[in-house]
C-alpha cells in the first residue's frame, strides 16, 4: 500500500533523529541505538502496511527498537550488560503518544558536534545518527568508498564511548561555545554539499538540503539563539540561488544567473529570519550580503556598497578580506580593490578564488597578460570540472579579446 | 630517584588488544618490579584516535582531536619507577616488552616527588585519564645549559609559576590523583631493541617543538570533565595538554 510506504518516509523524516536520539539516551549504546532504530523502521513497512499507520508512530518505533535492543542484549554474557539490562528492562511500559516521549536530539547533536571528534566525523556522524543518512549514502556524497566512511563512523562512535565524551546537552558555562561549534559544523556540511552540486556527479544525495533540514529543527529546539536562526537564514539566501548556479555542467556566475529562477520563497523566509535587531554575529552578517545579492533584480542593482561595508562587521579573515575587496571593486573600481587583493598573495596562494579574483580585476584595468596568467593559475586549482569550465571560458573570451 | 618510562611504538604494526600482543612477558615484568619494589604505577593508554587536545593561545581553550604533536611513534602506556640511579632505570626498561615493540624514553622525575597513591579500582562513576602537560622547552633547556656555568639570575619568574599551579591542583581537588614535573627532555634516555640488542639513545623518543613536561594522573566523570580541569591548568596558555583515556 503506497500510502503506508509514504507515511514511513514522512514518518522517518521527523522521527529518525527522535529515535536515535532517545535509544542512545535509554541503553547508552551508540551502534546498538543505530542497529535498532533501522531494524524498527524496516519493521514498520510491513507492519503497517498490513495494520495500517499507528496513531502514535514515534511511540511505536521507539518500543520496536526497544524490544530488538533488549533481545540483543540478552544474548550478550558480560555481567555489566545484564545489570545495565536489568535497569533498562525497568521501564517496559510504552509510551502511548508521540508527545509523552522526551525529545532528546539536543543531546545527540551537541555529542555528534564534541570538538574532541575530527571535524569530518562531525559531519557524517550528524549526517547519521540524526539526519539518518546510511554510511554508503553518506559515503557517496563527500566522495569516499563505503569503507572509509564506515570506519570513520566507527572510530567516532569508540572514541565517544573510550574517551567519556559526555551525551549531554551543554552546561551554561560551555554552551555559547559549543553551539558555536554545531553551527560550524551544520555550515561546513551545507557549504561541502552546496560545492558538490555543482561538481561532475549529480546523483550523490544532497547534503545541503539534509544541512537546511538540521539547522531548522536545530533552530527549533533553540529558539533563543540568534545566531542559529541567521545561519538557517544565510542557508536559505545561499540555497535560492540554487537552481540558476550551474547550466549545462557549467558553474553559471553570480552576475550571469538567471534571476527569474531564484527561489523566491526562500528569499522571503530568510528575510524574515533576519527581522531581528543588531548586534550581529557573523553568520548574520554573511546572510544579510547574501540578502544584498537576492534582492538585487539585476546584477547592476546590488548595493555593493553596503556589502562592503557589511564584510567589516565579521572578523577579516584572508577570504573576508578579499571579498571585501571584490566588493569594493564593484563600488568604487578594480584600481582600488587591487592592491587589497595583492595584499593576501601570501595567505591565499593555493586558493583558486584569490587566481580567479585578481584575474578580474587585471582584465577590467586592461592588463590582459597578467589576466591571462592568473586564470591559468586558477584552472589549476579549481575544485571541480563546472569551475575549471567556466574559468577556461573567461580565459578564452580573453584571449579573443587581446587578440592573442 | 623516581623515573618515569614513556612507551612509545607505532600504533599502527600493533594489535588492538589491551596489552599490544605481549600480555605474559608482560605480566611477568610487572609481577617482578612490583615486588622489588621498583614499580610504583603505570597503565597503558587508549590509541591516539581517543586522544584530546587542549590549546589555549588566548585564553580560550581550543580543543582538537589528537595528541599533541605528530610522530612516527606514539605514546602508548607509562611506568613510574623507583631505581637509585639512571643506569639501573635503563636496565629496568631494557627488560620491558616494549623494547620489542617500540621505545621506551626513560626520563627523571624532578627532585621531591612522593610515592603515587593510585587506589587500584576506578571510583564508580569515573573514568582515568593521562594529562600530558606540554610545552616548547627550547628556552628553558637553554637557560639550564646557561645555568651549568653562571649563578642562577636574581628574580626568577617560576615561584610565581608555582603558585599557579598550586591554585590549579587545590581547583582540580579530587579530579587529580597526583601529578609531577619531569626533568628536561635533553637530559632522557631512549632505550630500544636493534637486531635483539638494547640500544640506548640519547635525548626524548621524538623531537617535536613541544615536549612532555609532566603530567597528572586524572579520575573524572567525563570528558569535558577533565577538559574543565586541564584548560584552567597554567601552562594550557602557552603550552598544550594532551588527555589520553586510561585502557580501562
């Protein structure tokens, strides 16, 4: 029955993370809590399908999963096991509705985000155990076999349980640093899927989407963090952009993107996300530039100005600072963003957007040599095919230009 | 004179198993200097993937996952022994398995340290960790080797330094079992089997900009626990800290 087969896919959208979240709460068993949650979920397909969708869906995955998780244990001899069974066995009772069960996943994504675990498990446990990616899917999407992300999945799942890292949700005193360092996390993911979307293979699933989905429910388990709600919104303005980013395999420019097929609703709900007073943090302000862009119905309308300006509210980094300069150099001329840019040579030389930058603004002063030899500096280094594409294009049109 | 035996081996040519593949040679070196009364502590380490890293350039404490410095070889366990003098420490180490496996680096404890009072079992509800306190000994090396020939300078910065650090251990209070400083990693002595023959080696098991200075065994609820506990330590401002879960 189809309609069964739907309600298990919305069903694992919201209740996923839930589940996990709860099981690993309840036996304290990261790869056990794993194991069962997608047993329950397997369960449930034929399960509901025969009886139809239970009234209380979460309330009857959680007392599958519960159920397979306590066989499992008994089959395990260590004395330590059958006392921790012997304590969990306490609460057999199910709980009637999905609101009676407690929603653990701040926990769990404080945990998956622990600074003590390297960043890219960070990111693929998140992607895991609360977005329910499976690791061959996982896998798939940062380009990695199977097998490197399984034992990346298994070395962060040891290394929690080994080193003690606590499954809590932060004391006062850690909490602004450690929703700082989830948010790092959820923005590297939207920033890795976005950079692959637009790469030679379209078929991997898309992180940035699972990213947009996380930051949301994040946003809702938070709602006092200011600082969460600009990033969802920074997601969202980058994301509208979307479906005008690459035409044919080619990485399609800001300024040559068709606006018409901005996502709007996005735009506005970003926007709204924003109607909060000042001070901003930086996630703020990167989203308010990246409002400046959407709002802009041509390329000639963006408020380059107030961009510029806005980048001197985030700490300067080198790739702040030099888009700051192309924002400069958009206001007031390539003759006074080019020293900036030269400026950063030292910081920025393997980065392909600091080649391709100062190979904009020589072309735009009329040093075509100097353009040409950046752009083959920057074809060299770009990420994926769409941008080494797009940037032997602007080396050919230059090329015709001069002559050459 | 109290030495401390760093075992240090390539995590990855060993087995993952408690003890590294050599569990009866093993329990016979520990039975033997335990009842000699050589051996006063010791315990092997978790991997370096269970590793956490504190660093604190400006205050804040920025923790990364890993040991404190890349090398070939890794810390993998540690000894506290009580020999008369360096030679016998070096016989002692020479007779350890790990020879076989890798290095051990034998290094003095500074002067005064008392006897460890490690309680064999775990408090319930704790865990252990190794808190290896490092830092970039370059200077004070050099002004221990400027010290060999000239009077100490007037106003010396350390009792400050020490009173830090006597603050840090009453904050620490039950969280801390016991902690001593090591002489200067120049002055270690790195004992390996080449071809079945002990060889010794002068200096630490491996040159990196920041050395082991000393370390505090630690018994703590959790992670951030010991995290609270090792960036409030002094030198987590100029140095790094190094957590390493005990093999439980």
């Amino acid at each position: 029955m189809p309609r069964s087969d739907v309600a298990v896919a919305l069903s694992f959208e919201q209740s996923w993370g839930r589940l996990v979240a709860g099981l690993i709460g309840w036996c304290g068993d990261w790869d056990l809590a794993e194991e069962c949650a997608a047993e329950a979920f397997a369960a449930a397909v034929p399960a509901w399908e025969a009886s139809g969708i239970p009234d209380a869906p979460l309330a009857w995955l959680t007392t599958v999963a519960r159920n397979r998780a306590r066989d499992r244990m008994r089959r395990r001899t260590t004395e330590s096991v059958k006392l921790a069974l012997a304590s969990a066995a306490e609460d057999e009772v199910a709980a009637a509705e999905d609101e009676d069960i407690p929603d653990e996943r701040l926990r769990l994504i404080f945990t998956c985000c622990h600074p003590a675990l390297p960043m890219p498990a960070r990111v693929a446990l998140t992607l895991r155990t609360l977005g329910g990616l499976t690791p061959a899917e996982i896998a798939r999407a940062f380009l990695v076999t199977e097998q490197t992300m399984d034992k990346r999945l298994v070395r962060a799942r040891a290394k929690i349980k080994h080193a003690g890292i606590p499954y809590r949700v932060p004391p006062p005193e850690l909490w602004a640093e450690r929703v700082e360092g989830v948010l790092a996390v959820l923005y590297l993911m939207f920033n890795e899927g976005y950079a692959a979307s637009s790469g030679d293979s379209l078929l991997r699933i898309d992180v940035s989407a699972e990213a947009i989905r996380l930051t949301r429910s994040l946003v809702d388990l938070i709602p006092g963090e200011q600082e969460a709600r600009a990033l969802l919104a920074l997601l969202l303005l980058t994301d509208a952009r979307r479906p005008a980013r690459v035409r044919d395999g080619r990485a399609v420019p800001l300024a040559e993107q068709d606006r018409g097929r901005w996502d709007l609703d996005q735009v506005a709900e970003g926007a709204r996300l924003l109607e909060a007073d000042p001070p901003w943090g930086p996630y703020a302000v990167q989203a308010r530039i990246a409002l400046c862009h959407d709002v802009a119905a041509r390329p000639e309308d963006t408020d380059w100005g107030a961009i510029a300006e806005l980048y001197t509210l985030i700490p300067p980094t080198p790739v702040i600072e030099l888009n700051r300069a192309v924002a400069l150099s958009m206001a007031h001329g390539p003759e006074v963003a080019l020293p900036l840019v030269e400026a950063l040579a030292g910081d920025l030389a393997d980065y392909y957007l600091y080649a391709a930058t100062l190979a904009d603004l020589f072309a735009r002063l009329g040093r075509s040599a100097e353009a040409a030899a950046a752009l083959a500096t920057a074809i060299e280094q770009a990420p994926t095919g769409a941008e080494r594409r797009l940037l032997r294009e602007r080396r050919d049109a230059l090329l015709d230009v001069s002559g050459a | 004179m109290k030495y401390l035996m760093l075992h240090t081996v390539d995590e990855s040519t060993l087995p993952e198993t408690e003890d590294g593949g050599v569990g009866e040679e093993l329990t016979a070196w520990v039975d033997e200097m335990s009842a000699r009364g050589v051996l006063l502590d010791g315990a092997r380490l978790r991997p370096i993937a269970d590793a956490t890293t504190v660093r604190a350039p400006s205050g804040s404490p920025l923790v990364t996952d890993g040991p404190f410095a890349e090398t070939k070889e890794q810390v993998a366990g540690y000894d506290v022994i009580d020999c008369p003098d360096l030679d016998s420490a070096v016989a002692v180490a020479a007779s350890h398995p790990t020879t076989g496996l890798g290095a051990i680096e034998v290094r003095a404890f500074d002067d005064g340290m008392p006897d460890p009072e490690v309680p064999d079992q775990v408090a319930e509800g704790k865990r252990r960790y190794l808190m290896l306190v490092c830092a970039d000994m370059r200077r004070a090396m050099a002004r221990e080797a400027e010290a060999d020939t000239s009077e100490p300078a007037a106003g010396d910065e350390s009792d400050d330094g020490e009173d830090e650090i006597d603050r840090w251990i009453v904050d620490a209070g039950a969280r801390r079992i016991y902690g001593w400083p090591l002489d200067l990693p120049d002055r270690a002595v790195t004992v390996r089997r080449v071809d079945g023959k002990v060889v010794t080696t002068d200096g630490p098991f491996a040159e990196t900009k920041e050395q082991i200075a000393g370390y505090d065994l630690l018994e703590c609820t959790d992670l951030d626990d010991a995290l609270a506990v090792a960036s409030s330590h002094p030198v987590a401002g100029g140095g790094v800290i190094e957590l390493r879960p005990l093999w439980a």
